[in-house]
C-alpha cells in the first residue's frame, strides 16, 4: 500500500515539472536552439546567430520583428526586463554574478557611466561606433560618449519644452510665458483668477527633470571621464542650480505651484484633469499625456519652448532619453554592436519608433527630415510641436556629464528638496547639504575629488 | 577499598544502559527512513537558506567600492555599521514603531478573542472571519490598497471630512507617515495574533470559569484575572512574531514609497536601507553586514525579550 501510495506520488510530481516545463517553453518563438526558449518574439530565420536584447521602448515589438526580416544573417531575441530601474536592478545583479545579462540592452544616458565603472560596459569605438557618429545629434552622441570612448549608441531623446491648457490660459487671460519672470507672473494670475488650478508642479522627486532645470541657469554638477574613473568633480550647489531652487522655492512658499511627487496616480489624474495649467515636459511628454485617462474632455493643449533665464540666450535642456550599449558579457561582442547600431540605425526602424511608440529620434536622417518637422499632432489641434518646440530645443542641447552614483546623488535630491519643501531648510542650505553628502559618498567609494 | 569499588560498580551499573542505546538494525533502518522524509526538505533549506547565508557572510567580510576593487576586511564592514548614522536612525525608527505598534496590535487582538471567546451566536464565527480576513490579503496587495485610500484625490478622506466642513489630514506626508504605516499594519496583522490568541483561550477548560462564577467572580473579572493569566504564553509568542516582523520592518513603507518619496526615505527602515544599498547603489557587500547587523539586534532583542517573560512563557 505504502509503496504504492509514494509510487503514484512520485509520477504526479515528475508529470507536474514536466507539464510546468512544457508550458514554460512554449513562448519560444519555436526556433534556434535553447537560447530561442526566452524571447519574446518570433525568430524569423532560424539559423542566424542570435543576439539577445533588453528593452522597454513603446511598440518595440513591431521594431523587433522589421529588424528580424530585414536581417538574414543575425536575429534580435527579445526580452522586456522592466522599465528603467526595475531593469537596472536586474541587470546590476547579472553584473554581480557574472552572467545573465543580454548582450544589447537599453540604458538611460544618465545611468552609463554608473555601469561603465563597473567594467559592464564595452567601448564601442573598436566596432565601428566613430563611423556612425556623423548620423546622430550632437547632445545625444555626447550623453553616450565619456571622453574617447563611446559607450551607447543613442536612440531617443528628451529636449523639454513646456506643454500648457490653451483654455486655462484664455479664462484666466494669460499670455504664453517665454521667461521664467513672465511664468511666476503668469503664476500670481492664474492663482488670482480662483479656480483653484496651479500654473505647475513642482515635485520633490523630479530627479533628472529637476537637475534639468538647473542646468539650464549653467549648472554642471558633476565631472567625469571613464579614462580616468577614480576621479570626479562635483559641484552641485553651484550658482546655477542654487538661483533655480530659490526661485522654485519662492514659487512653493508663495502656493504658486504644487509639490505633488511625480508620477503617481494622484500626479498623473492632477496632470491632465485640469489642476496643473502647465506641464514642463520632455519630448516624450506628449506621448505619456495622451496616456493617461480621467482626462478632461475639453482641454486644449498646446505646446511652446520652455521658459528661458535671458530670453537673448536661450538654454536648452534635455530630460531622459536612452540608448543601447553591448555588455561586457556579450558573447559576440561584434555582432552586439552591430545590432546596437543597427536596431533604430535606420529609417524604417525609427520611423516606427516614431509614428508607433512617440520616440523623439536622436538618428539625425530622420530627426532632420521634413515629415518629421511637418508632423501634426492632433493632441495638440494639429499644431507642429516638432517643427515649434523640440527640434529647436534638441538641436541647442549640448550635453550633459552624469555621476558614477546617479541613483544615490537623485535619492539625495530628493531628501534635500523634501526638507526644503517642508520648510526644514532654504534652497542654498539644502544644496550645500546635497554637495556634503555626496562628497562624502565619493570618497567613502574611493574617489579622489577634484 | 570501598571508595575505589564505588566508582567501579557505578561504572557498571552504568553499561547496561549504553548498550541498550546502542542502535539496533530495526532502529537504524527506521533513522534511514526519517533522513529520507527529511530529505526534501533539507535540501531546500540548505539551498535557499543555509548556503545564501554562509555566502552572504562571507560577503560580508569583504569590501568593494565603485572606484577600488575587491579585498578582506573583516569586521570592518561591522563596525562601521553599528556606527553608521543612518543604520542607527532606521533601528531607532523601528523601535519607535515596536514601541507603538505591537501595544496597538495587541490591544485590538486580545480584546476581540475575549469578546469572541465569551460570544456563542452566529455573530461570533462571522465577525472571527471578518477581523481575520485582512490577513488574507497578501501584504503588497494591502499596502497598494492603503496607498490609495490615503490618496487625498482617490481616498474617501476628503469627502468624510468634508461632511463635517474639515479638511482631511494628509495621511501620506512626514509628520502623519508614522500613523498611518502603524495603522496599516495593525489592520492587517491583528486579525492574525487574535486567532492565535483565541485559539489558546478555547483550549481552556470551562470547569475554571463555572468555579470561578460560584466564587462571585464577574465576567470582567474572569477575562482579566482568569483567562488572560491563564494564556501568558501565547501572549508571549505573539509579541515574539510582532517584534520580530517590526523589526524586519519592510514591505509596507516600501510600498507606501511609491506615493510618499518625500516621506519615507530608501533609509527609512534598515531592511529598506540593506535593500536600496544592494540593488539601488550595488554596494552588495555593505548591505550584507548591514542585514547581519539587523540579524544581530533582533537575536538581541528577542533573547533578552524571552529572558524576561521566562516565568510568563513557561520556559522556566
């Protein structure tokens, strides 16, 4: 009886694992080996080598699968790993462990360097990279490039602009600010006018959005070159970014805009149902407004540049945008980049980018061409924000350095600018604290300061 | 003579007994199959447990910064750790939440198994499963659902208030962060303790409270003077899993960090500090020590916890 008994038990065990190892190999794409077990898509020729790819761009499916067809002699097999820090942490933990990674995987330009440091990342100089520079815009070369070495071959990127409700703006009779003076009078009126809308948020978590901000009154907080990796400048309490957060500052005591944190439920409802007037935004930002739902049905929205200091020089900024580097753990480190380069290194593989999942391009062939600059939005009644706003905006960006410690130095920000918020501290304070603490980070990490 | 025979005949006496401890054949095979059933279990746990740790130990001993490699340490790591100021603030945080939230959890659990226990109606099963359900839910899932309902825009505070013409308290900003984790895990842990509670209550013997009522005892007094002595030692065990998940203090304001950046820091807890500090800044082997240091204070504080209520819990 007994026997029996652990008899039978043992056959429902060994046929559950392989039922559950049935079902678990059945999103292959049914094709090239072992490997083939875990993409996402369908391999269209089997034979090809394949390089395997994680990313999270809207609609990349359709870019996997124009780029599989077109291509005979390697295949994209790919995976979606979460977005930004949900893949960040896998891929940090692959780094650890000395495999898991893929061989082509999307970054932010702002995380590079983070990785680069930790010997995660191949130059792509040897492969060809410099060869290819000429057909991206010159920022976004920049943000993947530390010194000589070229990390990432740039996709998209986020010149900001400042998206606003033409509607509110009419009953409230304000004109469309092009200074930040004109935007805080703009402010005074419409919180004047009553009906309880803020002209923006301003939030505490802004991370990359708020050192944009101030980056265009000249901050340069950090200095970094990969040469040279045990060796950084920070300096991010300059007189730049100290004269845009006594200026937000002024604008949050004052109750002129909100301090929402960003991107949560309550952010995105408050974005779109009327409560900001204004939403600074990147380039991406019209796709991720049209997004969202509870919008109010008769907002108008419409596009314009992005406030300026000195409305003679204007400053241009960029908020996010991301790219694909070859790890370290690549295989075929050739062919990684290859396909790196190759993914969105076209026209067809950008425009769908663009027409399917609102990428703002950094491939100049496409960036620069005329149905590009002429696209209408009908988000915004038709009006060309390409041709009005962005293309304007990528063209003056000049780049920006990151920290080896992003991650940490955003966290930190968001400490520093909570307390100033909640009236702990003014603007200056909190950026002398933020300079302290990273200070003492970098060399508790081992770096020399400069 | 007889002091050296007296140790000798003791010895004797003793060998009987070894030789009838000595393991038979059947005994044997009967230990073969005890490994056998253990075995499954065994081996998981030296996986998934034993091995992580031995290796994260090892981690632990080793430092590794962004700009300079690997290299041994020792007890470095530890050292700086328990003179680490932000470890220090979130084990001061936790305690603060012992402090408050095991009194509260316990107040809610003890008083609903008394009334329960004393309950005999249909009411009482309905109103077991309704306190214990919140347990049910999977503690993620719990926390997301608070999140939005200390929304001020999707959470139902805004209109209560508004009724009486008040504005509603901002659930999730610094000052009231504190009051609403400990209120969140209150809800969902209470249920759970007054289960345990209850159970050890029904495993009374009745004949106590008839006594008792012949001596003229009221019912308050049978609940307090009677039943609450009498299950001491699930009081105890109670407040040893409520101390110890306080301390490990985790999902929750991890969760509530999705809405309350501002408000909850990565430091907030120092399970939240070892987290942030392995995968958010890849210092892996810091936030070992940091999670070793954690294991420390809760064997602390757990030992010197049952050192105390010794008598209570029966140990002694």
């Amino acid at each position: 009886m007994k026997a029996k008994f652990l008899a039978s038990a043992g056959i429902v065990a060994a046929t559950a694992v392989a039922l559950t190892g049935c079902s678990g190999g059945s999103g292959s794409g049914g094709g090239g080996g072992s490997e083939a077990a875990s993409c996402t898509n369908t391999i269209v020729n089997a034979e090809a080598p394949q390089v395997t790819v994680w990313a999270w761009y809207p609609a990349f499916s359709e870019v996997v699968d124009q780029f599989n067809n077109a291509n005979d002699d390697v295949q994209i097999c790919w995976t979606n790993a979460g977005q930004g820090n949900d893949e960040y942490t896998k891929f940090s933990t692959s780094i650890e462990s000395g495999s898991g990674a893929p061989d082509v995987i999307q970054l932010e330009s702002e995380v590079l360097s983070s990785f680069t440091i930790r010997d995660a990342l191949v130059d792509l100089t040897e492969f060809g990279a410099n060869d290819v520079k000429a057909d991206y815009a010159e920022g976004a070369w920049e943000d993947a490039s530390s010194g000589d070495a070229v990390y990432a071959i740039p996709v998209d990127g986020g010149p900001m602009g400042m998206l606003y409700r033409q509607d509110l703006f009419d009953a409230a009779g304000i004109e469309v600010p092009t200074t930040w003076e004109e935007f805080e009078a703009a402010a005074k009126k419409l919180k004047e006018s009553g009906d309880g809308a803020v002209i923006a948020d301003f939030p505490t978590n802004g991370r990359a959005f708020n050192q944009a901000l101030f980056a265009q009154a000249g901050s340069v907080p950090f200095e970094y070159d990969s040469a040279n990796p045990q060796e950084i400048g920070i300096k991010v309490n300059d007189e730049g970014a100290k004269k845009v957060l006594e200026y937000w500052d002024g604008l949050v005591k004052d109750g002129l805009v909100a301090t929402d944190d960003a991107f949560t439920a309550d952010y995105n409802t408050k974005l779109v149902d009327g409560s900001y007037a204004v939403y600074l935004a990147a380039a991406w930002g019209p796709g991720y407004l049209q997004g969202l739902s509870d919008a109010d049905p008769n907002a108008v929205w419409r596009a314009a540049p992005l406030p300026q200091w000195d409305a003679a020089n204007p400053v241009q900024v960029n908020w996010g945008g991301s790219t694909f580097a070859v790890t370290e753990q690549a295989k075929d480190k050739e062919l990684a980049a290859k396909v790196a380069m190759g993914i969105f290194g076209n026209e067809e593989g950008m425009n769908l980018g663009v027409d399917k999942g609102a990428l703002f391009p950094s491939y100049a062939p496409v960036l620069e061409s005329e149905a590009f600059a002429n696209k209408e939005y009908e988000f915004f009644g038709g009006q060309q924000i390409n041709k009005d706003v962005f293309l304007d905006a990528a063209a003056g960006y000049e780049g920006a350095t990151f920290s080896p410690f992003q991650n940490y130095a955003y966290d930190q920000l968001t400490v520093e600018i909570y307390a100033m918020v909640q009236g702990e501290k003014d603007a200056s304070q909190a950026l002398d604290d933020l300079q302290a603490s990273l200070e003492q980070y970098a060399t508790e990490q081992g770096f020399t300061i400069k | 003579m007889a002091t050296t025979t007296a140790p000798t005949s003791s010895h004797r006496a003793e060998a009987p007994s070894q030789v009838k401890h000595r393991p038979d054949r059947n005994y044997r095979r009967k230990q073969r199959w005890g490994w056998l059933f253990v075995a499954p279990f065994a081996l998981i746990f030296l996986t998934f447990l034993i091995l992580p740790l031995v290796y994260a130990f090892r981690m632990s001993l080793f430092t590794s910064t962004l700009a300079t490699g690997n290299r041994f340490v020792g007890g470095d790591n530890y050292i700086k750790a328990f003179s680490d100021p932000i470890f220090l603030q979130g084990l001061g945080t936790v305690a603060k939440f012992a402090l408050i939230m095991i009194p509260a959890q316990m107040l809610v659990a003890l008083v609903a198994a008394l009334v329960l226990d004393n309950l005999t109606t249909w009411a009482s099963k309905f109103s077991r499963l309704m306190i214990f359900i919140p347990y049910a839910v999977p503690v993620v899932i719990g926390a997301l659902m608070w999140g939005f309902l200390y929304s001020p825009r999707f959470g139902p505070a805004s209109s209560i208030f508004g009724i009486f013409g008040l504005a509603a308290p901002e659930f999730l900003a610094q000052d009231n962060i504190f009051g609403s984790l400990v209120n969140i895990v209150t809800w969902q842990w209470a249920g759970y303790y007054m289960i345990i509670i209850y159970a050890a209550l029904r495993g009374i013997d009745p004949g106590i409270y008839e006594a008792a009522v012949l001596d003229g005892a009221s019912d308050r007094q049978i609940a307090l003077r009677i039943k609450v002595p009498m299950i001491s030692s699930s009081l105890v065990m109670v407040v040893i899993f409520a101390l110890i998940g306080t301390l490990q203090f985790f999902t929750e304001p991890q969760v509530l960090r999705g809405v309350a950046q501002g408000a909850i820091p990565t430091s907030y807890t120092p399970n939240m500090y070892a987290f942030s500090l392995a995968f958010s800044y890849s210092q892996f082997n810091y936030a070992s020590a940091i999670s070793f240091a954690l294991g420390i204070v809760v064997f602390v504080f757990s030992f010197f916890f049952l050192f105390l209520t010794r008598k209570q819990s029966g140990l002694k």
